[in-house]
C-alpha cells in the first residue's frame, strides 16, 4: 500500500480559501441575526431567503438562482414555512404554480441579513482599501461565474 503524505505547509488553495471565507461570513451573520431575533435561521435557508424577492418567486426560481437542487430547495421551503418565515400562495399567472412569499418575519430577517453583510463588506473595504476590494470582489464574481461553467466547456 502506497502512504499519500500531505503537505500541510503549502500555500492555501482556492477551494480551501474560498471554504474559509465562507465559514466564517456565514457564524458573524447567523450569530448577529440570533442576537436580533432570528435565532431559529440556519445557513441552510440562506439558500431561499438570500434569492428571495418581496413579490415571491417559485421555487424552480430559487433552485435556479442558488444553484441548488428543486427537491433540496422544496425541503428548505418547507422548514422556512414552519418557522413562519415564508408561505406558499398560487402564482398569479398560472394558479397550478405556488409561489414563496416572504412572510413579515421573512423580509425582516432578509433585511437584517443585508445590513450585516453590507456592514462586514464594509469593514473588510476598510481594511484592504476601497480600490483593492473593488478589484477583489470583481475578480471573485469572474472566478465563481467561470466556475459554474466548467460543465459546458
């Protein structure tokens, strides 16, 4: 048998710092969104609440938008409809479709999220510089859409 040694030393990869950020952006914002009353919000549900507009979407929409499964998302719906979060209503413009629609407590905690993440967007601006961040953030959206592409080429 063939021993594999991993060097442990070796500069961070992007999977890895990519994970990290992640991580640690999704504990500031579920414990300061547990602080503001939201305490039953998991990370799991940022995959509905964050894609989620005001009006509603279906939830083929959300699948689409998060890059999530439909069955993943329709269990999420479900858990944020229980929670209070979101509710079901039949889409206006085929009444065989539902729509989720953000409940009060549902907006509330989306727009609770978005000032916490604008709040760290700005602190880490702050601390890289405004220039070097607009380069940064530019440069991530590029990577993650190039990405999400690699099936197609």
């Amino acid at each position: 048998m063939e021993v594999v040694v991993v060097d442990t030393a070796r500069e961070a990869d992007l999977g890895m710092l990519v994970g990290q950020l992640g991580r640690a952006l999704q504990e500031e914002l579920f414990a300061k969104l547990a602080e503001q009353g939201h305490r039953e919000v998991r990370p799991r549900h940022g995959t509905v609440l964050a894609f989620l507009p005001p009006e509603g979407a279906r939830a083929t929409e959300l699948a689409r938008r998060s890059g999530q499964h439909k069955q993943i998302v329709g269990v999420i719906v479900d858990e944020l409809v229980e929670l209070g979060y979101v509710r079901r209503e039949p889409d206006p413009r085929d009444r065989r479709a539902k729509l989720v629609v953000p409940t009060e407590s549902g907006l509330d905690e989306i727009g609770k999220a978005r000032a916490i993440l604008a709040l760290i967007e700005r602190r880490h601006r702050q601390d890289v510089g405004e220039e070097a961040y607009r380069i940064f953030k530019a440069a991530l959206e590029r990577i993650a859409l190039s990405q999400r592409s690699w099936q197609q080429s």
